[in-house]
C-alpha cells in the first residue's frame, strides 16, 4: 500500500495535473487539436530526439543488447495484438489504432520517474530506461506514423510522406553528430535542450484537451481488451524473455518495469493528427495511464521478489 501511494503521488499525480490543466483549456478556450498535434509531430519530436541522440552515452555492445531486447519485445506483442485483432475482426485504422496501443507504451514521462524511484538513480537501470525511450521515440515516430497514414492512404503514400517528415532527419543528425563527436554551438544545444524540455508538458497537455473533448461511448471491450495486452501481456512476455535470455540483477529488474509502462501518450498524439479515429486513441491512453497506478505497483514488487 506504500508503493502505490507513493507512485499515486509522486508519478500519476504531475501526470494527471497537466492533463488536467488541458483539459480546463479546451473547456474553456476550445483549443485546436489538429494545430496541438503538428506542434507534437513536426517541432516537438524532432527536436526531443535529436537532442537525446546527440547526448547520449553508451557503450555500443550493451545499447545494441539492450536494443535487441525490446525490438524482439515489440515484435512479440505486434503479432499478438495482430493475432487478437483479426480474431475479433476489426477493420484496418482500428486493428492499426489496437495494435500501436499494445506495442507503444510511456518510457518517457512515465517511465523515467519509475525507474529513478525504484532503483534511486542506478546508472545502469537508468541507462536502460533511456533506451528504451529512445528506441520507443524512434519507432513510434517512424512506423507509428507510417501505420496510420498506411491505413487510410495506402503504403506507398504512407512511405512517401513520411520521408517528408522531420523526425527522420532530426534521428539521423543527432545519431551522426553523436558518432562523429560534432560540436555544437550554443546557438543551436541552447535551443535544442528548450524544445526537449518542453515535449512532456505539451503532449500531456494535447492529451487532456483531446479527453475534453470524447464521450466514452459503449462498447468499450476493445479498450479493454488493449489494456490486458498492455498492462499484463507486456510484463508476462518480458518476463518469459528475461528467462530465457538468462538475464539477473538490475538490469532483469529495469527490463521488467520498464515493459509494464502504460500506452505512449505519443500514440494519441499521432492519432489525432493522422487516424479518422482519435478517441479510441485517447480512451486507451486514459485508461490505461489509470490502470497502471496498480499493475505498475504489482510489477515494481514481482520485480523485486523474482529477480
């Protein structure tokens, strides 16, 4: 009960403070989402990867192992959320909008205060937290957007236009600069660190505006279903991996928490700039940002006594 409380107040609590102030401004001042959503996608995000890319720290055998953990990860949760889709027959934006909700899951704002409370700033457990961010941030504005534009579009615009999008090359500067140790001047990491603060507080923002405006409908047993894949699924077959790859210590207790987070806030924001239905986007974030407050806590002590 002492965890929970304290994830309740220290993790769930800023969470739910910014979407409530976004909430209390589209209620008042009917914010425009589509304009919220381009800021997100064509500035935010650019600048928040290429900043992370540029700064970080790792050795490349253990980013690369750490890496290969969670794309194996994601590919693993991608065929079963394709697998429970087609057996419950949804049509292709929402089987798209199902499965990005399993496989793209809240490393950043989330994640990050997790890890650092549960392992008290552990360099290792940190660092493995970090890329998972980074990998999440990479794949969700790459393929994230290419599924969604795919689903309405068709693959080859959908392929197309997302070579006009400027995540790609924000990824690829900060990865080269980093490689080939480019300084900066300040003109330009003064700036960068500005635009990658700030991306937390304006996705949490766009996401209490877009809850402003929803109405849970009926029917919500997709949603449902959305969270046991992410929430309960995630962990089982993180767990399952740690097992087999025979990995202990810290870093079998990072792996396993940072693969219990909730859906990417991010999901919701690409939603509603590309998919014709955001709400169920932004009814599976909501509800399972709120869910997680017990799952989490459940994982965080199942971390502590398997491991």
């Amino acid at each position: 009960m002492a965890e929970l409380s304290l994830i309740l107040r220290e993790i769930i609590g800023p969470v739910f403070v910014m979407m409530l102030l976004g909430f209390i401004m589209q209620i008042k001042f009917k914010l425009d989402l589509s304009t919220l959503a381009k800021i997100n996608i064509y500035f935010l995000a650019p600048g928040f990867i290429f900043n992370a890319l540029y700064h970080a720290e790792f050795s490349g055998g253990f980013f690369f192992k750490i890496f290969f953990f969670f794309v194996l990860f994601v590919i693993i949760l991608f065929i079963l959320s394709r697998l429970l889709g087609k057996i419950i027959k949804l049509d292709r934006n929402r089987q798209t909008l199902f499965t990005n909700s399993a496989i793209f899951y809240n490393s950043g704002n989330y994640g990050i205060p997790v890890n650092a409370l549960v392992f008290q700033g552990n360099p290792l457990a940190m660092s493995i937290q970090v890329i998972a961010l980074t990998f999440q941030n990479m794949f969700i504005f790459s393929y994230g957007i290419f599924s969604l534009r795919a689903a309405n579009k068709g693959t080859l615009k959908a392929m197309l236009g997302y070579f006009r999008m400027p995540v790609l090359y924000g990824l690829l500067a900060g990865i080269l600069l980093n490689v080939f140790n480019v300084p900066l001047p300040d003109f330009v990491l003064v700036p960068a660190n500005y635009i990658a603060d700030s991306m937390i507080a304006i996705a949490l923002l766009t996401l209490g505006a877009q809850v402003a405006t929803i109405k849970l409908t009926k029917g919500l047993s997709i949603v449902y279903l959305s969270l046991v894949v992410r929430l309960i699924c995630g962990p089982l077959i993180a767990y399952f991996m740690i097992i087999v790859f025979g990995i202990e210590g810290i870093t079998a207790q990072a792996l396993f928490i940072a693969s219990a987070m909730p859906t990417s806030v991010n999901s919701s924001v690409i939603a509603q700039e590309y998919s014709d239905d955001p709400a169920f986007a932004t009814q599976t974030v909501l509800f399972s940002t709120l869910a997680s407050a017990v799952t989490v806590t459940v994982v965080i002590y199942l971390a502590r006594l398997l491991f």
